[in-house]
C-alpha cells in the first residue's frame, strides 16, 4: 500500500474516531486523569512527572503524548490532549490494518474505530492506553516484520508499551508461545527487549503494594449476563479456532479469544473494588475494550470460514457489535465550570489553584 493510500486510509479512520465524540476537540474543560494525573504532572514536575506511578504502575507512553498539550495555553491544553487521543487512536486503526494484508486488515482497523465502548474512550488520554495495548496482539498475529525499519519500530513502540500500563503482563505469555512455535529470531529478541521494561514495571507494581484481591463470587454474582456471556464465547470460540488453525492465514490466530479472556479477568481485577463490573460495563467499560475488539476480530476471521453455520454466527456476533455501537456512537454530555482562563490568570499572579474535575477529584496547579 502507497503512502498516499496509507493517508487516505488514516484519514478515513480519524473521520470516524473524531466523530465518536466531537465536540471535546474545542470544549475547554479537563476531564478525569487527563487533568487530575496527566496534565497538572507536567505543570507542576515537567520531566520529573515521566517516571512517576499512578494507580500503582507506570504511565509513561500517556505522559510523553500529555506533553505538547501541556506547552499549549491553559484554555486550550484539554483540546490539544483531545485531538491527541483521536490522532493516536486513527494511528493504532492504521496500523492494524497495514499489519494484516488485504480485507481483513481494514476489517480489524475498522473494529477499533467503531467498537462498541463508550464514545468517551476516543478523546481523552486516559484512555489512551486500552487502545495502545491492542499493538500487543496486532503485532502477534500479524506477519513478522520483514524490514529492519519496521522491527525496529515494533522493539522500540513496545518498548514504550511495556512502561504504559499492565498490559506486558498478559501479552508476555502470548509472545513466548509465538516463539516457542516459530523459533524465529525476531520474537526471541522482541522477548529479550521488553523483559527490561516489564521488569521496571512489575518493581513499580510490588513496590506500590497493587494487590488488588481476586474474589470471584463477587465476580459471577456482578457480571451476569453480559461478562459471562464473554466468557462463554470466548471459551467456546477457542475449540473452533484450534480445529481449523492449518486453514487460518495465521495459526496463533485462536490464540486471541484466550486473551479476551486474559483481559476479561483483568477488566474485573480492576474494578472488583469499585462501583462494579456491570456498572463499569454498562456504556461499554474500558477496562473490558480489548474484550470486546478481539471477540469481533475473531468474528470477522471467521466470517470467511467455510461453514455456513459458523459464518451465520460470526454475522451475528458482529451485526451486534455494529448496533451497539450505533446506539451509543457519541455522547451529547458537557461538562462545564472549570474556567480555564480565570485560572490562567490566577497562576500568572503567582497564586496556586484548585479545579474541580467533575466526577473526578480536583486538578491543583502551583505557579510557576
């Protein structure tokens, strides 16, 4: 593919991750992590904020993409940090596509841009690590990079992964598995690279107490009918998967559903202490995003199975998917109050200031 049809393509994606939720490109007003960790880091620490932990590990790929937002005048420092996230977004959809060749490659980039999660996901840099963590298993089920460019990029990108977030942890097992399968140089040096990093991470992680205690009564009697019903395709697709993998472009490819449920454990990990997993999951949860895109991967690799009854199933599973996301495509919700620029001029005469981010605690800026 040209590069003139690789902007096309990337335009077209950021056409439809602008439109999940536009209107916080020119709103001025700081949501969630975004103010409260991400912006008032770099305003208040500058560099020194790169390495700092937030909910017990590492967010530096988020912190360095929070870094032209932060140069950016108070007023308009959220909109740089939306249009940020919806760049990376369309580039995390441009680079599933080009890692698969032919339709199925724009069938995966298509399902990161229209999956069915909260529209609130695609414009706003706390979330930009759910959408960062798909690369993990892009990369997995793709072809080996064939340039040294292009290994390159993927050794350095993951490098970078593995300080943003948990998500080494469950794609480590994944990425030996391809090695152990292939034994190609390429994945035992990508294995190599990243063990300094997930290291970092998990000293990060022990030292920071993150236990967050599995109980999986709370799990079942909260997930019900929407969480266990991940469970039970995810599970069910892994037999089918494996029964025609010498069919599948790529054998590792049944691989997937079994990370669904990987991040699926995860996703309840993370919010077993907080307002519940059906709560979390009712607009499409991020801590449940990978769930959902890898189940409507797999569907669209089966979707070009031989089996009637498979292909009628895999139209199913992705007709509900695009519904679900039709119903809650965008959200007409505004936030207001903040008054960035009032509180500009505070801090130019050289008083601190206390924001309140609704919903979310406060955003507190010192003079500089």
């Amino acid at each position: 593919m040209g590069v003139k049809k690789n902007i096309a393509l990337y335009l077209v994606f950021l056409a439809f991750a602008v439109s999940r939720n536009a209107c916080y490109l020119w709103e001025k007003v700081f949501h969630w992590e975004d103010g409260t960790v991400f912006f008032s880091g770099w305003w208040n620490a500058g560099w020194h904020c790169l390495f700092r932990s937030y909910a017990g590990y590492l967010h530096v790929g988020t912190r360095l993409l929070a870094w032209p937002g932060s140069l950016a005048p108070l007023p308009y420092a959220s909109a740089v940090f939306s249009a940020t996230a919806v760049l990376c977004v369309a580039g995390v959809a441009l680079w599933t596509a080009r890692s698969v060749p032919g339709w199925r490659g724009l069938a995966l980039g298509a399902c990161v841009v229209a999956a069915p999660v909260s529209p609130f996901f695609y414009t706003h840099l706390t979330n930009l690590q759910w959408f960062l963590g798909l690369l993990w298993f892009v990369w997995l089920i793709g072809p080996e990079p064939v340039t040294k460019a292009a290994k390159v990029g993927v050794l350095g990108t993951g490098f970078i992964l593995a300080l943003t977030g948990p998500y080494v942890f469950v794609a480590w097992p994944f990425w030996a598995w391809r090695w152990w399968s292939t034994r190609r140089a390429f994945y035992a040096h990508s294995l190599a690279v990243w063990s300094v990093p997930m290291a970092v991470q998990m000293g990060t992680m022990l030292r920071n107490g993150v236990s967050p205690g599995l109980d999986f009564s709370k799990w079942f009697a909260e997930t019900e009918l929407l969480a266990s019903g991940l469970v039970v395709v995810s599970l069910a697709s892994l037999p089918l998967l494996w029964s025609i993998r010498d069919r599948l472009p790529w054998h590792d490819l049944w691989l997937l559903p079994l990370a669904g449920l990987a991040f699926l454990v995860m996703g309840y990990l993370r919010t077993v202490h907080g307002s519940g997993v059906m709560a979390q999951y009712g607009s499409g949860g991020r801590y449940y995003m990978e769930s959902v895109v890898f189940l409507m991967w797999c569907a669209c690799w089966l979707f070009q199975g031989r089996s009637g009854l498979v292909r009628w199933v895999a139209a199913a599973g992705l007709a509900a998917a695009l519904w679900t996301s039709g119903r809650h495509w965008s959200d007409p919700r505004r936030f207001s109050g903040q008054n960035l620029a009032a509180v500009e001029q505070t801090l130019a005469a050289g008083k601190p200031v206390t924001v309140d981010i609704q919903g979310w605690g406060k955003m507190r800026l010192r003079p500089r």
